[in-house]
C-alpha cells in the first residue's frame, strides 16, 4: 500500500513542482512585457509631446511672420495715418484669431510730447499719454522719451490701451531697448489678458522701425529709429490652433517660459489639483526660442491616458501555460533577430549609397543633401555658411603618367588631408566627383585660413606629379565661397559660386585659393 502511495505522491510533487514553475515562468514574463509595455508607453507618450511642442512652436512662428511681414509693409509707407493702419491690420486680424490686437507706437522725446498729445486729440478728444499706476492708468511721469501707442487695432476692444506708454514699465522697456538695439523682433514675458476666456495668458511681441539715410549701408547703426510695430498674442488661441481645437481632458498640458532665471506658465489646459494626474511621469519637451524668450512644453499624462494604452498581453500571458510562453517567447526571440538582422542590413546599404567606395568621404548624394540642409538652417538660425570646391591640378596628366590605378591611390591620399583638416562633427568633406572635392563648413564666417591650410597640407605631403607645370608635385586649387547671415539662397548657387572661383583660381595659374 505504501508502495503505491509513493509514485502517486511522487507524480503529485512532480505535476506540483512543475505547475508552480510554469505559474512562476508565467507570472515573471507576465511581469517582463508589463514594464516593456509600460517603457514603450512613455516613449510613445514623449514622442506625442514632443510632436505637440513642434507644432506649437511651428504655430508661434508662424503667427510672428505676420508680424514680420506687417512690419515690412510698414517699412515702405511715408507716412502712417490711421486709416492706413487700420487697412493694413483689419483683415490679418479677422484671419488670425490667436492675434488680439496690432499697435503702432512711435518714439517720442520729452519736448515733443505736447505736440503729439495735441495732434492726436484731433482725431481723439480724450487722448493723453499714461502709464500704469497703483490705482490704474495715470498721466506719464517726466522722461527723456515714449513710446505712446498711437494706433491700435481693434480699437473697440482695446481703446483704453491709446496712449499707453509701453516704456513705462521695466521688463517692456527692456524688450525694447533690445529690439532696437538688435534691429530683430523681441517678446515679453507672458502678461494676463483679463479680457479673454479663461484669464488665458499672452506675449507682446516688439518689431523696430527706422529710417535710412541715402547712401548709407542699410544697417541698424545707420539708422534713426522711429518706432515699433506691436503684436498682443494669445497663447491658448495659439495652442488651439497647434494642437486642434478639441480639447484633451487626459493630459494636463502647460506652455512656459524659463528665459534666464524667470519660469511663468504661459498656457494650461487644466487644473493640476484635479485627481487622477500622474505627476511622476511629467515630460519636458526640448526648448525653442521665441523672439528672444526660450519656451518648453510639458506634460502630465492622467491615469485614464496611461490604462487606455496599456493592452491585455500580459494578462494573457501570465494565465497561459508553460507551452504557450514557450511558444510566444520562441516567436518574440525569432522576430526579434529577424528584425535586428533587416535593420543591420537596412544600415549598412544607407551608408553604402551615401559614401564613396574609393576614398571612403561621403559621396555626391550625400554631399547634396547635407548642403540643402545646412543652407536651411542657415537661413533659419541666421548663421554664415562657407563651401569650398577643390580640384587636383592637372590629375588627367597624372593618370597619363602613373596610370588609373596610381591616380585611384592619389585621390585616396588627398581625401585623407582634406578629411585630417576637418575638426568640427558639423563640417563635411565629400567626393564631388572624379578628382573634384568639396567641404561644406557651417557656422563659418572666414573660411580662408582652412583653404589656404588645404592646400599647404597636399603641398606638404609631396605627392611627385612630374608632369604638372604648377608644381613637380600634385597640387590643388580651390574656390572659397560663403553666403552670409540672412541671405537666401538655393543649394545650387551656392555651388555655382564656389564653382566660379574655383575656375577663376585654375585660370589664373592654380595652386591658390581665390574667394573667401
């Protein structure tokens, strides 16, 4: 009888142990996919965010174009009347509800104030020029100058602010001072516009004017500044249209601004005492700049975001059997490696088509596209952009007198001197093509110190080129070009300068640098 008994309670212990192992294998890879699953919903939470916070910045700029191109159109009048500004802003306010009002605001001197309160008070009777005080506007106290707004529009919703003094407070008169001083358009700090829904925050934004003498260079040093061009913007308007125009109740989303020490909250869409926030996954989009403030996007997902994302996987693995997980764990581990291998492979074919086979520097494709890109951000960002094209002097008599294998090895070497000049990760040296080269620098204002170090350095390495009636080593010429800041200009000019100056050095005797 005992003798039965043992198998049978052997088997039990056996079907026992094995069960609470296939449970414990069960519930530990329940557990793994669970915080995979819970690391690939913050990713994608953040890559939400992140993509919000473009928009929003995309929309703010957008919006400051308008800004821009008023002030532009400002620029060519003689003379501004207010029938001419409310023409000029009418319509761009019917479209772009995230404005709330445009103003035009000249610079006026203490000894000319009388006379301007004069000549507005013809067109409007109660005109004077204020300030804020303890109890509201008050006359302006005495100054070296103003800036009263003269002209606002809509001026029913905002004929109180007529003869503001915008300099009469500390952090707007700062931003003017340094919008005319840098001649670019300058942000406030966030300022509550009572009159909106919800208290919502906005941003005054200062775009300087000034006059040009004749014959002079066009720049803010030789100018005389008259006055500023104003945009009162709406942050949640701007949101709104960033973002869409329903509202999410499943993510508590604020708008700030941390220029320098300051953190004011700009834009949020709703009320962090409320329950059911999940505060620990708070996410800080990158920063970006507007009109001389630095705005970040953040975000508080809610609990309900959080379950809504999450699937049943992992309960469905953790009450499956040892089999099944095997089987699922099997198929992850395969798909996996598969995909590892598809994209190692993916990898290595994109950086075959973008490098030269022969000299191992990124090829024509990828020169082409990294120079439109730079071109773009240099125009975006306002920064210079240099290129340098270089030709090996005389190459078709050293293939003649070497042969094509021995020229094949003279372009590797040259590759390898241009691409030891190059410091900067920004810089590119490509193979434009045959015993062409190019170098595309960003960021650069003088590129000629590193042509000029080119060419020595290929001079130094004494490459013998009997054959050259330049040199009885191989030489280079090169043809330095670069566009400065806030000129626009297209990939292919930039090329056909640098092309240009590169045949200039050539015809007149190569080895040299002509451009720069």
């Amino acid at each position: 009888m005992s003798d039965v008994r043992f198998p049978k309670r052997r088997i039990i212990i056996s079907a026992v142990v094995a069960l609470l192992a296939g449970v414990a294998i069960s519930l530990a890879l329940g557990r793994l996919l669970y915080s995979e699953e819970s690391r690939t919903v913050t990713l994608e939470f953040k890559a939400d965010i992140d993509q919000l916070s473009a928009s929003i910045e995309r929309e703010v700029l957008l919006n400051l174009e308008i800004l821009y191109a008023l002030k532009a159109a400002v620029g060519t009048m003689p003379d501004m009347t207010r029938d001419r500004f409310e023409t000029l802003t009418r319509k761009v306010l019917d479209r772009s509800p995230a404005i709330q009002a445009f103003a035009w605001a000249p610079i006026v001197e203490r000894d000319q104030l009388p006379e301007f309160i004069r000549e507005q008070r013809m067109t409007y009777p109660e005109f004077s020029v204020t300030e804020a005080g303890a109890e509201g506007l008050s006359p302006v106290r005495a100054r070296a100058e103003y800036v009263p707004v003269q002209y606002i529009e809509p001026l029913a919703d905002n004929r109180a602010a007529l003869g503001f003094d915008l300099a009469s407070e500390a952090s707007r008169r700062k931003a003017l001072t340094r919008a005319g001083e840098s001649g670019e358009m300058v942000a406030t700090a966030g300022i509550r516009l009572v009159q909106e829904p919800e208290d919502q925050n906005g941003f005054l934004v200062f775009a300087p004017l000034y006059e040009f003498a004749p014959g002079t260079s066009g720049t803010v040093a030789d100018s005389h500044q008259t006055g500023f061009i104003n945009g009162v913007f709406r942050v949640g308007e701007l949101v709104k249209q960033a973002v869409g125009s329903e509202r999410r109740t499943d993510l508590l989303l604020e708008v700030i601004d941390r220029t320098g020490d300051e953190e004011t909250v700009l834009y949020r869409s709703g009320r962090p005492d409320a329950p059911g926030w999940r505060f620990e996954d708070r996410y800080r989009a990158g920063q970006f700049e507007i009109a001389g403030r630095q705005w970040s996007v953040e975000a508080v997902p809610s609990e309900g975001l959080i379950k809504e994302r999450r699937g049943l996987l992992p309960i469905f693995v953790s009450s499956a059997g040892i089999v099944l997980v095997c089987v699922v764990v099997g198929y992850f581990l395969a798909g996996a490696r598969r995909n590892a291998q598809l994209s190692e492979a993916k990898a290595e074919l994109e950086q075959i088509s973008l490098t030269d086979s022969l000299t191992g520097l990124a090829n024509r494709r990828h020169f082409d596209a990294v120079l439109k890109q730079e071109v773009r951000r240099a125009s975006r960002e306002k920064t210079p952009l240099s290129l340098l094209m270089i030709d090996i002097d005389y190459f078709k008599e050293y293939n003649d007198e070497y042969g094509h294998p021995a020229g094949d090895q003279c372009l590797v070497q040259v590759a390898e001197i241009l691409g030891a000049m190059i410091k900067r990760p920004a810089d590119l040296v490509a193979r434009y093509g045959g015993e062409e080269f190019a170098i595309i620098l960003p960021d650069t204002a003088n590129p000629t110190p590193i042509a000029k170090a080119c060419r020595k350095a290929v001079l130094d390495r004494g490459i013998p080129h009997p054959r050259s009636p330049v040199a009885d080593i191989v030489t280079i010429s090169l043809g330095v070009t670069t566009i400065p800041p806030e000129t626009e200009v297209d990939p292919g000019e930039v090329v056909d300068r640098a092309d240009k100056l590169l045949y200039e050095a050539k015809a007149s005797g190569r080895n040299r640098v002509c451009g720069g």
